[in-house]
C-alpha cells in the first residue's frame, strides 16, 4: 500500500473522532498549514492584490493571467460582501489571508480575528504584516466564553475550515453559540459532513440558548459550493436553507474534495 499524507490524514482523522480530540494539535498545526499554504498556491490564488481583480454585479473577476480562487474562498468572499457588515470578526484566522482580502472588498468595515494558536497568529503577520494596522488580533479560543469579551460585538462572524476540525466533545456547539451571541450575522464555509451543522444550529435554537430573537438560514449556492448563512433579520437576497442535505450538495464521498486548508 502506498502511504500518501493524505492516507495518514484519513487514520489520524478516524483516530481523532475514537479518541475525541480535535483533527489537529493547534499548537504545532502551523508546520502543517504552512506547507497546505503553499501546495494551495500553485492551484489558487491565494491573496488578492489591489490591480487584479473586479467586482461585477457582486461576482468577483481575477486577471485573466492568475489562477482561479479557491471555489470556497470566492463564495464566502461574495457572500460577505454582498452583506456589506460593519465589523467582522474571523474565528480561526490562520494564514490571514481572507481578512487581507476581505479588507480589500469592504475598506469601510472593521476587522476582528482571533486564533487559537499564537503560532498562527505570528504566521498571519509575517504573511501579512500590514494586518496590525487593519485589524485587532488576539488568541483565543472560541469555544470558551470569555472569547465574548476579547472584542466586544460585531456585525459579521465567520469561519472557513475550522468548526469542521473541532471534534473534541461537543466543542463545536459551544463555538457556535459564542459566535451566534456576540453577532448579527454567522456565516460558515465548513466540511459539511463533518458536524450535522443544520440540525445543530436548529438545536441550540430551540433550547434558547441563543441570544437570538429569531433564527433565519439561508444559503448561498455556487454551482460548486454551498455556504450557510444565519442572521437575525429576514434577508430577501439569500435562499433560505431547509434540510442538512442541502448543505451535502456538493459532497462527493469518495475523496476529501470539498476542503482542505
Ligand atoms: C484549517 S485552519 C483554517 C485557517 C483559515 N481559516 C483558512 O481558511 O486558511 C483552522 C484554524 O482554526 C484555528 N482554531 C482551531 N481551533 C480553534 C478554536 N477553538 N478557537 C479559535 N481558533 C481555532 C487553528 O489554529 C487554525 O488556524
């Protein structure tokens, strides 16, 4: 048999969910993301730069000359932007460049990120140095309570790849719910055969254990890629999100395919 990362990815991931701890060791996980970062770039572009791109009709357009973005980070990119917040807060900012980006799309917005790594924290300002002056940054985790007062609220909270990797007891419920209390707005790019993300959200609804007067899920479809969006508020723009199946539109069982980094 030959042993590729990615079969020793599957076994540590089966291990991990027998043993009930998170995909990863957060502490040392940078090694491995920096190495992803960089497979990733020679596929997508990763970073945006200010000449390279448009937005038409809300799509965003690279140069023909650079590669594609990545399906995932282009949907959540425009969905974010389509809902024009004030101040977003990423959870599990990793590398940075989706706050980079993001910044670029909406200069007007404040930008909040934490991490639970300070490894990955270092790795985001070496990435992105002029990220200390466009946004506050702070280690936390977000499934402790006291994340709720690191920056206080904002508009927008999202994740990309990183609920889908907290596996560890029912941690990712507590990671919502912190999410849901200090936003208008929760916006989620995950492995969504991971958690069943629907049901649990509709959940902790029910047993009112969100802040929130009401719960309104909507998603957003790509053609590639769904993404989940909760808000307190009806929105007209977005498909509202029925059934957890929806959300496994996309996913092929054979194969990781839908998120890596
Ligand atoms: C797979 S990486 C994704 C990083 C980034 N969102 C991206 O798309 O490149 C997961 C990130 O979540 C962070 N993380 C994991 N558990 C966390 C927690 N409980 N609270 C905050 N961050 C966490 C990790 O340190 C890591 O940077």
């Amino acid at each position: 048999m030959r042993i590729t990362g990615d079969s020793v990815r599957a076994i540590f991931n089966k291990l991990s969910r027998l043993y009930n701890v998170d995909d990863f060791n957060w502490r040392k996980y940078h090694v491995t993301y920096n190495r992803q970062i960089m497979d990733i770039t020679n596929e997508f572009t990763l970073v945006l730069s200010k000449d390279e791109y448009q937005i038409v009709e809300g799509k965003i357009l690279l140069n023909s000359m650079l590669s594609p973005l990545h399906p995932n980070h282009k949907l959540l990119y425009e969905t974010i932007y389509r809902l024009n917040p004030k101040s977003v807060l990423e959870v599990g900012v990793g590398g940075g460049d989706h706050i980079h980006n993001l910044h670029l799309l909406l200069p007007e917005a404040k930008f909040y990120g934490v991490d639970i790594s300070q490894n990955q924290i270092d790795l985001l300002l070496h990435r992105h140095p002029d990220l200390k002056n466009i946004c506050r940054l702070a280690v936390a985790d977000v499934t402790k309570k006291d994340v709720l007062n690191t920056f206080g609220k904002v508009d927008l909270v999202y994740t990309q790849a990183v609920l889908m990797h907290v596996r560890r007891g029912n941690r990712h419920i507590l990671a919502l719910k912190n999410m849901f209390n200090m936003s208008n707005y929760v916006v989620l790019m995950e492995h969504w055969a991971r958690h069943n993300f629907f049901d649990d959200i509709t959940r902790i609804f029910q047993e009112r254990d969100l802040l929130w007067p009401e719960l309104n899920i909507y998603k957003n479809d790509s053609g590639e890629q769904v993404l989940m969006i909760l808000s307190r508020k009806e929105l007209k723009e977005f498909s509202p999100l029925r059934s957890n199946e929806e959300l496994l539109k996309y996913i092929q069982k054979k194969g990781d395919v839908v998120l890596r980094k």
